[in-house]
C-alpha cells in the first residue's frame, strides 16, 4: 500500500537513459510481481531503480537492484526526484491498493516518458488503466487461469496466448506426424498450424526446416488458431 509520506531525499539514478543499452527500468511496488520482475530484469541487463513503501522490502533487495528507495510514488515530485521522468520504462507492480495503482499510472502518463506497464488484479481496475491510457496491462492472475485451463486439458505441456484467438504451444510430437519430413506431411495446409521448432531429448530447442523429420519422445512448439493448436496437439 502507498500511504502518504515525506517525499525521500534523491537516491542515486541509474545511469542508463532514454536509447542506451537494455534501457533503464522504474518498477514501483516490489511485491512479488514487482520484485521478481525486477530481478529478471537485472539478470537480463537493464538498470532497475525499485521503489516501495516498505521499509523491509525494499532493505530486502538493496544491492540486488541498480538502486531500490523507499517512497510513496503516488506524488508526482517524488517520481520526478528520483528521476522516473527520465526512464524508458516503467512497471506498477502495485496489486494490493487500486488506488495508489491507479493514481501511480495517472502521474506517470503526464511524462513524456516512460512506457508504462501496469499490473492489473481485477477486470475493472485493467479497464480504468486502460482508459488512462497505459500503454501495457498486464493481468497475470488472470493469464495464469487461461494458461491453467489450457494446461489441465489435453496434452499441451505449455501454453502463450500471443493474440485474441492465436496461440503458441509445447507440446509431444503427435504420432501422425513423426517419422517422415516436415514438408512431405504440408502441416499447415493439412492442420492449420505451423511446427516451428523441435527439442530432442537432452538436446537444445532447435528451429524445425522442410526436412526436419521428428520421432517419439520430440517436443515441438506449435503456433496457430487457438482450437487448432489444441485439437493438433491431441492427434493420435
């Protein structure tokens, strides 16, 4: 939650600005969305300034961000103090109070940057930050039970909606097309998919070409309408 409080002095920015490297990273709210968030982001390259409210949290993942302060990013000249202006990015992990997310969104989106992404945690507060005009809501308890439903059915080993209606899937090579090339078997004319890539067993995801033949124990990774997809995966 972010309560109101004296705005903090100035931390140390991260240095990376607007077109350099990865790009520097704002994620405000280090719950457990925020602060793994945050760490991959760390992991993958980009400068992360973490801010929360909570003292623990925030001592927590000191050293282990470009830089974490404790602060109620609800006020608009704490966000320009600490420089979020200046970001690429950034991230409102809040899930716990609508109204510091909502309000937190509306004090960024009078920057001209960043680009904002905000986490949702019910249908009405994405639909509020999406009339704001966030340029990315996410809603990863709501993602989560799709994925979950798509898991529990069938044989799909993994699941990624990439559009309304278009899905990615892992899945076991189904038996109807192993044992002869990619191409003499015209998967997508036939199925309506497209097989995109393969893994072995104890070998590395490779990208599948015209030639690629698979065999018992391949796992493959689909793309395509998302009944399609699903009813492919299922093939005797």
């Amino acid at each position: 939650m972010f309560p109101s409080r004296p705005a903090p002095s100035a931390p140390r920015r991260p240095t990376g600005r607007r077109g350099t490297g990865p790009g520097a990273v704002a994620v405000i709210g280090l719950g457990r969305f925020g602060s793994a968030l945050a760490l991959e982001l760390m992991r993958n390259g980009a400068e992360v300034l973490g801010i929360d409210t909570d003292e623990d949290v925030v001592q927590e993942l000191n050293g282990l961000l470009t830089t974490t302060v404790r602060a109620d990013a609800t006020q608009e000249q704490v966000l320009r103090q600490l420089g979020v202006d200046e970001f690429d990015k950034a991230v409102v992990g809040i899930g716990s109070d609508v109204q510091a997310s909502i309000l937190v969104s509306s004090r960024l989106l009078k920057f001209s940057h960043p680009e904002i992404w905000a986490k949702a945690i019910t249908g009405p507060h994405a639909e509020i930050l999406e009339q704001l005009g966030v340029h990315h809501v996410i809603s990863p308890e709501h993602d989560m039970g799709i994925r979950a439903a798509h898991l529990i059915q069938g044989r799909v080993l993994d699941f990624v909606t990439i559009d309304e209606g278009f899905a990615l899937i892992r899945c076991p090579a189904p038996e109807a097309i192993q044992q002869r090339p990619l191409d003499t078997l015209d998967v997508r004319r036939t199925y309506g998919v497209s097989v995109v890539a393969v893994r072995r067993p104890h070998e590395a995801w490779d990208a599948t070409e015209p030639g690629t033949v698979l065999y018992d124990n391949d796992q493959i990774l689909v793309t395509g309408p998302t009944g399609k997809v699903e009813a492919f995966s299922n093939l005797d």
